[in-house]
C-alpha cells in the first residue's frame, strides 16, 4: 500500500479524539502513519474537557450528598474540602489516560511527534519545533478547537478572565466567581462551583440558557441553577473587568457592577486553524475558521480531510472518534461508511444532568405540524427521604402522524445514562408503540419513559 513518493501514506494533524482514531485505524489496515501532536496526546476531551470536567462534576456533588445522608439515618462530622488535593489526584489521572492514548498509537505502528505541524503545500508539513519536513499522500485535519475570547478592544480587561482551559489550573477554590455565557461549559461549571462552595454569578446574554435544546428542558436547567444557588443574570453582557484592591470588578451592560476573585468566559469555541497554512495547501476554511468538509470529511483539495469539532459539525468526542473512524475505514479498510449525524445523544452535566436525544417540541412541530406530546415531572423517589425537593422532568416528542419518536428529552440524576439507551430505540425509529409495550423496569426514574400514556393537551384546549 504505501506510496515511496511521500514518508508517509497518511499524517495526521493533532492527537486528540478523532485524529487518534483515524491513526490508529489506518496503521492497523497497514497504512504507514504519522501524528503529530503540539501538547498533549488526547485533546480537549481527556486533557482539559469532558474527562476532567466530569472528575469536577463528581467532586461537586459530594458536598450535597454528605448533606443529605442525613435523611437516611446518616450523620457526618466535620466536612471539609481541600480543592488542591482534589487537583492532584485529577491531573494524575488524565496523564494516566494520556500515556494510554500516546501507548496506544505507537503500539499501533504510529509515528507519533509532540511537535506542531503547519502546512507547506497541500502534501508536506513542517514539524515546528524540530524543523522538519514531512510528505504524505493523504492529510487528515484533526486539530480541534480552543475556547474564543473576545479582543481588548470589545472587552477591556479581559486579560483578567480564564477560559475552559484555565478552570483546570486553579490551584484554589474561589470564593466568587462571575461566568459568562449559556452554553453547556457555562452551566456546567456554575454548578460545579456552586457546589464547590464557591459563590457564583452567571451573566447571560439572552433570556434562558441552552438555546437549542427543547424550550423545557432549558427553563428546567435555568431555574435549576437559581435552586442550586447561581445568581443568574440575564440580558447582560461584560462591558468591563477592573482589576481592584479586593480581587476583579465586573461591569455589566445593565451598569450593574459585581465584584469577583474569578472571571470566567465560556461564549463559545473557535476551530484551531490560525496559522495551520490551509492557504498553502489550498484548504477552504468557513468564516469562523472551520474547515470546510462533505458528508465523508473531504475537504476541497483531494488528499485532505478534516474530522472533529474543527469542522464545525457537533463538538462532541464520539462524533469525532466516529468521523475519525469513518475516514480511516473509507480510505485504508476497504470499507466505506459516513457518520450519520442525525440523533446524536447528548448530555450536559448540569445538577441534575441534562440527556437528551433527537429533535426538540418546537423543532419537530415546525418540521412535521401535528405533534403528540408526552411528558411528567416527579419527585424522584431517592428524594423522598432526603428532603431534596429537585425534581426530575422527562418528555416525549412523537409524530402524530406514524406515532414515531422524534425527540426524548430528561432533566435529573442519570438522565446522561437513560438517554445513550433509548439513543437506540430512536436511532432505530421506535414509535410509542414500541415504547409503551417495553416493560417498566422498577423501581427506577427511567420506567417513566415507557410509562407515559396519556397525551398531554395544552391547557383551555
Ligand atoms: P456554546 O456554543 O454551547 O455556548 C456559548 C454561549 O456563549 C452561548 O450561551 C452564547 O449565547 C454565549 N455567547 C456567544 N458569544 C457571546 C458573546 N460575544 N457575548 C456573550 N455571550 C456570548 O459554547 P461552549 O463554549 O459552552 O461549548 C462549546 C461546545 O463544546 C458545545 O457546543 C458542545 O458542543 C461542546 N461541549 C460539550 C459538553 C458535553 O458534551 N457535556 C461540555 C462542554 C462543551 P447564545 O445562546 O445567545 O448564542
């Protein structure tokens, strides 16, 4: 297979989810494989996303457990949190997964180079650190995002905040904290915090959190924030950030002022093109940076294609991994196949979680008109001991017409678990039928899902 007009049959840009698969992939069909990765071997996902964030998640909610055991007879002395000692043991396992990823590509036959590869023309690379050059017959862009912040000029004194990133440095629990946005990283790391003990602010632009999920879910996970104890503030932006004797004073566009020990921005993510050289090599990128891409990764120049959230599709690890492995099967295995990215599950770890699968009420109602709704909201019975008065919120989206399911969308403890299982019933088009013939597993929240009967009808009708 491998071409001795170029080093390598395929060179893969970044280490992250997606590129490490592809590599991988395409070095055990036989393909001599390169990678090159400017940080970390694993990517935002297991360097400084999902996989730390969720140690976060898991930490933050130990406080309110300990909290409520009382409730089951338990009683707890003194309690105390030591965040520094929390941070060790977290970094010690992401360097633990990171060794695995990096284990994993040379066991493979990998090349793998912790340099930064920019292009030079549309089949050769140059390896930043080290200068070298590098030829390959095909490219695969897999170089990720980075968290955006605005300029000095649209924010002056935003070189005060921390990003994403910068969340996972802090040594120290903050006593305030101010968060832009409305995103998942957002309300993620409000009730993460929040439960930390930490006091925390969120200043959104719009009115309800999470624009793009289901209008329920989002009110669901807004006023969840207020009850978990986050001042929400909202039709505000940042118009300013002081550094002052006591810490960071945070100026809204409402005028209000708050102060602050910590400023965190979460307003989005920006692909990791800058300075890649896609020009040199002819790659068309979008606007914003994305690389531009078809149904099966291909960008515009025909030896290169781009996988994972630097083209801007759905910045979720999975699809990276599945794009990823897609594009290896396709152009190494002999066996072609496309990411479908219709139904992708998806979680935010609010507290409680957020899981939910396929379209939204208002989604489905504009794209199919008659829609039947099912939906309830209870006290879950883990609860009803402990005095917790959180709430757990399920709904069903069902076309009227064939009865299919369109969308299910949960608010509570485990709704990111239920989901990814009945991501398979409507992946495979179950209709209500199905849902309502499958025997309730008891006693569990999830039997709700296959327990609702009765249409819900909007009040006066
Ligand atoms: P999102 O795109 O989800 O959210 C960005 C937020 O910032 C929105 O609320 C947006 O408001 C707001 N915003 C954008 N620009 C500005 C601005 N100039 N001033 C003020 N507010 C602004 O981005 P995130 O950074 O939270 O996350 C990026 C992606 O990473 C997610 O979309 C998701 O795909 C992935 N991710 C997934 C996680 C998971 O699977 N659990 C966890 C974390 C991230 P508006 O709503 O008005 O546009």
């Amino acid at each position: 297979m491998t071409d001795a007009a170029y080093d390598y049959d395929l060179f893969v840009i970044g280490g992250g989810s997606g590129g490490v698969r592809a590599g991988r992939i395409a070095a055990q069909a036989g393909a001599k494989v390169g990678l090159a990765e400017e940080y970390r071997m694993g990517g935002t996902c297991v360097v400084r996303g999902c996989v730390p964030k969720k140690f976060m998640v898991y930490s933050s909610k130990y406080g309110k457990d300990i909290e409520l055991s009382a409730g089951y007879g338990w009683s707890v002395g003194d309690v105390s949190y030591d965040h520094e000692k929390f941070m060790v043991g977290l970094h010690a396992e992401v360097d633990r997964l990171s060794a695995i990823y990096d284990r994993n590509l040379k066991n493979a036959g990998v090349d793998v180079f912790d340099d930064r590869a920019e292009f030079v023309d549309k089949h050769t690379l140059r390896l930043k650190k080290s200068g070298k050059t590098i030829t390959a017959k095909k490219i695969l862009i897999a170089v990720g995002g980075r968290p955006w912040l605005p300029s000095a000029e649209e924010l002056p004194g935003v070189e005060h905040v921390i990003d994403s990133n910068g969340v996972f440095e802090l040594t120290e629990l903050p006593k305030r904290m101010v968060i832009a946005g409305g995103g998942y990283i957002a309300v993620e790391f409000a009730h993460v915090f929040a439960g930390l003990g930490t006091e925390v602010c969120l200043v959104y632009r719009g009115d309800t959190v999470l624009r793009g999920f289901d209008d329920e879910i989002r009110l669901a996970v807004h006023e969840g924030l207020k009850e978990a104890g986050v001042r929400v503030v909202t039709k505000c932006v940042f118009n300013s950030i002081e550094k002052t004797d006591a810490g960071l004073t945070v100026t809204l566009s409402s005028g209000t002022e708050i102060e602050t020990d910590v400023v965190l921005m979460a307003v989005g993510r920006r692909a990791n093109t800058d300075d890649l050289g896609c020009d040199k090599a002819g790659v068309k990128l979008a606007g914003n940076g994305d690389v531009i891409v078809d149904e099966w990764s291909r960008t515009n120049v025909e030896n290169i294609w781009a996988v994972g959230d630097v083209t801007g599709r759905v910045a979720l690890t999975p699809v990276a991994i599945r794009e990823g492995h897609a594009f290896a099967d396709t152009e190494f295995g002999g066996k072609p196949w496309k990411m479908d990215h219709a139904n992708i599950p998806t979680a935010v770890f609010t507290q409680p979680e957020v899981g939910t699968v396929g379209i939204s009420e208002a989604e489905a109602r504009k794209t199919y008109g008659e829609i039947d709704i099912y939906k309830t909201k209870f006290r879950p019975m883990k609860n009803m001991l402990n005095g917790d008065q959180t709430r757990t919120f399920m709904k069903l989206v069902v076309r009227a017409s064939d009865q299919r399911v369109l969308g299910v969308h949960v608010v509570g403890d485990d709704a990111a678990e239920m989901i990814q299982t009945a991501a398979i019933a409507v992946k495979m088009g179950a209709t209500k039928q199905h849902f309502d013939q499958t025997c309730a597993l008891h006693p569990s929240a999830a039997e709700e899902l296959v327990t609702m009967r009765t249409k819900w009808v909007p009040e006066g009708v």
